[in-house]
C-alpha cells in the first residue's frame, strides 16, 4: 500500500470508528489527531478507539501510553508506525 494510501484509509476508519458525522472532507496529515487542535475534536475516549480499530484493521500493536500518545500525535506518526511495525 502506498503511503498516501495508507494516510486516506487511515483518516477513513479514523472518522468511521469515531463515528464524526460532519467530519472534514480532508484534512493535513500532520494536523493533531487528538486533542483541541485536532480537526476532527478528538478526545481520550476516541483515541482509544482508534487504537482498537487500528489494532485490528492493520494488526500491528500499539503499546502503553506513552508510546501510543507518540503513535497518535497525527495521521502521519500514526502511519509511519504502521510501516515499520506491520
């Protein structure tokens, strides 16, 4: 999968799991995922939805806490965990 694919369906299951109905058509990839900043009004919550849903949609593991902070700081770290953790 090519790495701008991976970001889209990133952002794709990303809006799914959270279930955002009036989420951005498309938004930067190094924008925060989590947080007030983030496009998508993430909080705690959802983060760990994420997890799950990436967990098991691309079968990599996501540690503790700090390294899944770190992991989810923006659809770009995220993926860049997924390619060199898958």
């Amino acid at each position: 999968m090519e790495r701008q694919e991976l970001e889209q369906e990133l952002k794709r299951i990303i809006i799914e799991a959270c279930n955002i109905p009036d989420a951005p058509e498309d938004f930067p990839s190094e924008s925060p995922l989590i947080g007030p900043e983030s496009p998508l009004d993430l909080d705690s919550l959802d983060a760990v939805e994420v997890v799950v849903v990436v967990q098991k949609h691309f079968g990599v593991r996501i540690g503790g806490e700090d390294s899944s902070r770190e992991v989810l700081a923006s659809v770009n770290t995220l993926a860049d965990y997924i390619e060199s953790n898958a």
